[in-house]
C-alpha cells in the first residue's frame, strides 16, 4: 500500500488509479457531489483507508476513503475524523469501518495499535 504525505498527494495519486467520484456521504448513502450516483451500503466496498493528522490542529486531521461499487462507480469520501458519526444509520456507520480486505496506510495501522493498547 502507498504511504502519502498529504491528503491532496493521496487524492491526485487515487484519481490516477481510477478514483475519479467524489462522494458525498449521507445517513443512508453515498452520494456522488453530481448527484448521478447513489450508493446504499450494499452496493459499494471500502477499498482503502489514509489517515492524516494536522501537523499544528488537530483539525486538520482527516481520513480519505477509497471506495468501489458493486455498479462500477470507484471514488473517494473525506471525512474529518468522525464529524458524521452522529447522522449515520448504523448499517452505514458499518459498512465504513475496516474489513479484511480493506488496504490501510501504515500510519492508520499504528492509530489502531495505540487504540487497541489503551484499552487494555
């Protein structure tokens, strides 16, 4: 999996490789910014996950998702770590948490190990 510097590196790197949508995400779907394709959470797949922290503001953080779908649609989803989480349906909250097939940065790996390690 790449490892990106920036959020824009990693959008102009996913376009190249067919990520051309940009998505919308709604509390039951996704939705291109064009409006020509809706995706309920059956029909699309979280490819690969990016995180990035703000370097100053933790505002800056963001994690991109690249997402596929089951009608041929590739895109990407920014969301601004969680800003979301409270308009979701639970189907959707789901559908975009990680799966076994799902790439993951090296950095977002190192996120979940820290996470995992607090808890204990």
């Amino acid at each position: 999996m790449d490892t990106f510097e920036t959020l824009s590196e990693a959008m102009i790197a996913l376009k190249k490789s067919g990520y051309n949508v940009d998505f919308n995400i709604h509390s039951d779907r996704l939705e291109s910014s064009d409006s020509k394709y809706k995706l309920k959470p059956e029909e699309f797949h979280v490819d690969a996950v990016h995180r990035f922290e703000g370097m100053t503001n933790p505002d800056d953080s963001a994690i991109l998702y690249a997402i596929s779908s089951s009608k041929g649609v590739k895109g990407l989803l920014v969301d601004a770590y969680g800003a979301y989480s409270e308009a979701l349906s639970p189907t959707m909250i789901e559908k975009l948490r990680i799966d076994a097939n799902t790439e993951r940065s090296a950095e977002h790996r190192s996120a979940e190990k820290v996470k995992r390690s607090v808890k204990q």
